[in-house]
C-alpha cells in the first residue's frame, strides 16, 4: 500500500487517461469501512466495471474488489454508517483517526 499511496502523492494516477481524474479523486477520498474494507464512489462506464483502472492500478493494491451500482454521491453517503468496531466509526468521521487506522492496519502515512 506504501506504493499506492506515493502513486497518488506523486500523481501518477491522476495523468491516467480516460479515468484518471476521477479514480485519483475516489481513491484519495476513500475511507475505511468496517471490517477493513476501503471504500469509494467512482463514476465508471466500463463493462465489466472498473475494467481499465482494475488493470491499470486496482489489481496491484487490491483484492476481493466488490462493485455496486449506485446513484452519484449516494456511495459517499454510505460511508458514513454504524458500526461494532468503535475505533471504525470514528475514523469515518475523524480524519486524524482514520489515519492512524490506515497506518495501523495497512502502513499507510497520510
């Protein structure tokens, strides 16, 4: 995840073309859900979805990818939800929480 992380400080992903705009927006606002999953909305017209960006990028950093279709922002919204793990529900809502969790759970430094 370290190289994930200085692809998009670097903006390496952002210069992708045609998705990289909007995949370097979804994956620097990507948030951790319960159970470690991270989570992001992405507008995407691929068939099968996420096609490009899964060869491109998502494949190296990632696993088990799961996608569904949704209205624009309603994925957003579903990051804020309720959960057991407290520590989670708070790093949801704390950006400073949410990156300690990141760097506990996959060695990320924000």
């Amino acid at each position: 995840m370290h190289s994930l992380k200085h692809e998009l400080d670097r903006g390496d992903i952002a210069e992708m073309r045609p998705f990289g705009t909007a995949l370097d927006h979804s994956l620097k606002n990507a948030r951790l859900a319960p159970g470690g999953w991270v989570t992001w909305e992405e507008e995407d017209y691929c068939r099968p979805p996420l096609a490009m960006e899964r060869q491109a990028v998502l494949d190296r950093y990632f696993v088990d990818l799961d996608v569904t279709k949704i209205e624009r922002g309603e994925g957003w919204k579903r990051l804020i939800i309720s959960t057991s793990d407290n520590r989670e529900e708070r790093a949801l809502a704390d950006e400073q929480e949410y990156a300690a969790v990141l760097k506990e759970r996959f060695g990320i430094v924000l």
